[in-house]
C-alpha cells in the first residue's frame, strides 16, 4: 500500500503553543503517515526555534522555512508537498486558503487552536469553511460558540492538542515541608494574569510561594519581586519545546496548585493545563475561553477540585482559600493524572485525528 503523506503549515515560535503543538502532533501522526512535511512561517515578534526544527528533523520529518523576506523564495510548493492525502493547518490564519488551494490535497484540514472568534476571524472561518474539507476547533466550548456565532446548525469537529510526556517522568515525589506553593508558567503578560497573581502572593496575609516560568514582558518585574522577597516569588527561567520534559519535571515538583489567572478570552486549552495534570498537580483556572471545556460533558466534566474554573472576580477568594488550605492530598494527584488518561492521553487524541482524517489502523 502506497504511504500516506502529510502536510503541516503551522510555525516554530521559541515560546508559545504552536511549537509544542506541532511537535507533538508530528508524534502523534507519525504511526499513520509514511511522509510528514512540515512548511513554516515565523510569527511576528515570536521568534523561530531552530532547536524545534532541529527535533522535528531528527524524527524524520521534512520541514522547509518559508524565507523571511520572500514567502514564495522557494519557487512555490515542492513537488513532494503536491497532492498530499492530508493538509493540515495549525493556526495559520493567513496565506492557508491559497496554499490549501495550491497543494491540492485529498483533504485539507483547519485546525484553529485559540478561542479567538472575533468578528474578522469569523469572516476567516468562513471563507476557510469553504475552502477546506474540514474545519477543527481546539475544544469542544470553541466548536459549540463557533456554530453559534456562525449559524451553523452541527457543531463542526473539535480535537484537543497532545501534550503527553515520556512515561516515568511524571512519577510522584514527597513534598517537602512548607507554604503552598502555587505555579505560573507560560507567556509572562497581563492579559494571562502574571502580574495580577504576584500581587496576589506579594500582599497574602497566609504566607505562600509563586514559582514561575517563561518569558514576556511581566519578567523584569517578576525578578525584581524575588530580589525584594525571596521567601514568596522563585523565577524558574524558560525552556525550549526540546527541553521541555526535563524542565517540567523540575517545575512541577515544586508546585502545589498550577494557577491560569487569564483574562484572555482568546485562550484555547493551555498546553500547561494538560500538562500539570500529568504531574498530579491541580488547577485554579478563569472561566474564559476554550477553558470552559472542562466544565462540559465532553471532558467530563472535570472534578472542581481537579480543575477549579472561576469568574475573573471570583479568582482571589478562591486563590486566598487555596493559600490557606493544606496541599493537595496523594489521592487528588491520582485523580488529576487518572482524569489526563481519560481524556487527554496519547491513545484517546490519535483515535480522534484518525476519525478526523476518515483513516483507519491498517
């Protein structure tokens, strides 16, 4: 039988979800695909992860950057990309109609993966809607509001992003004595609540700590507050898509409770959400975006003390309560990782794609 071949537009940005996305997903698909290509077009002010494209290589994955100056430098679509079986689109708003059209796959495959539905991404939508064979959203709240917004009777298809890790590195661990310690890791900036939840640490009257990681603009002032109090706030520095297993499994071994304070109504399901679960770790959440998923049938809906979803009002009682509560028991972490199994392993989400793409094990 003639092998599958893959297409994937997407971008390798040095920190963000399109990177870890699209390398897991690579992961994902390999065992359904002889061939993976992956064509990538940097986004603005993000950056571009050699290292990622490094680890995409090793795979065995074909990747061509789309040149900075020039997106059309490589003299069009290489023939091998050509009339692929699958093109798949990771979040690529614009240039993905005219390559959908140009690459002239069997199917072709939006995969929108943040909640944002403004009134112009609706209008992309749409007009990828009539473009592309299928449309997929990054949760099953985006996939509901988008038929909603849109008028469409039948929610379109929804698939989660992988995040599984390597297994064993997600093992227990005895927590050493001490204040709860809450987590904060991603993009450092007001919109995903950075600086808000440091307040919160700074004037709590229940001692607490805030371990924290990543990059943004928020980092200056996250560092001046571990020099000014190094009893509350530890910077843990940032980590590249490669390094990520090992720098997980040092963060999470320090955190109680992984904090999501966004006031971004754009988020999908944060790759640091499925992520803590893995650890045993338990969320404070906002009620915003695609993290309503969690309190749908879809995804169970999740236990609230697994993962805790709160209006943006509500956010400093609960997190206050949570400093004053002991840590999280062996039995919740059991829970946290017994719920990442149920839905959000490896298995469950290729079994998903696979029914996406209309393809069976053979």
């Amino acid at each position: 039988m003639k092998a599958r071949r893959l297409v994937i537009f997407t971008s390798l940005p040095e920190v963000g979800g399109h990177t870890t996305t699209t390398i897991k997903l690579c992961e994902l698909l390999r065992p359904m695909f002889g061939q993976i290509c992956v064509l990538i077009k940097d986004l603005p002010g993000h950056g571009f992860s050699e290292a990622a494209r490094d680890e995409l290589t090793r795979n065995g994955v074909r990747t061509i950057r789309f040149s900075l100056g020039n997106p059309w430098g490589w003299r069009g679509i290489p023939g091998g990309c050509r009339n692929a079986d699958i093109f798949l689109v990771v979040g690529m708003r614009h240039l993905s109609p005219v390559l959908a059209l140009l690459i002239r796959a069997r199917q072709s495959v939006y995969y929108h993966i943040t909640h944002e539905l403004s009134l112009p991404v609706l209008r992309q939508l749409r007009i990828n809607g009539r473009i592309f064979t299928k449309l997929v959203f990054i949760s099953p709240a985006t996939s509901l509001h988008y038929s909603e917004s849109s008028g469409h009777v039948a929610k379109p298809s929804w698939a989660l992003q992988p995040s599984e890790l390597s297994p064993g590195v997600t093992a227990g661990r005895e927590r050493a004595p001490g204040p709860v310690r809450f987590g904060f890791l991603g993009r450092l900036t007001d919109e995903k609540g950075a600086g808000f939840l440091a307040d919160l640490i700074e004037k709590s009257p229940v001692p607490c700590e805030l371990h924290t990681a990543g990059r943004g603009p928020q980092e200056v002032g996250l560092r001046e507050r571990q020099n000014r109090r190094p009893d509350r706030f530890f910077f843990r520095g940032s980590f590249s898509a490669p390094e990520r297993t090992a720098f997980l499994g040092r963060f999470f071994s320090g955190v109680d409770r992984l904090c999501v304070p966004s006031l971004d109504d754009r988020e999908g399901i944060p790759n640091v959400i499925l992520e803590a679960l893995q650890f045993g770790v338990p969320i404070l959440a906002t009620r915003s975006g695609g993290m309503r998923s969690f309190e749908m049938g879809e995804l169970g809906p999740a236990d609230p003390e697994v993962i805790r979803l709160v209006g943006p009002t509500e956010f400093s009682g609960a997190f206050t309560a949570h400093a004053a509560a002991p840590p999280p028991s062996d039995a919740l972490r059991k829970r946290c990782r017994d719920y990442f199994e149920t839905y959000f392993s490896d298995a469950v989400l290729a079994g998903r794609w696979q029914k996406i793409f209309s393809i069976s094990d053979d």
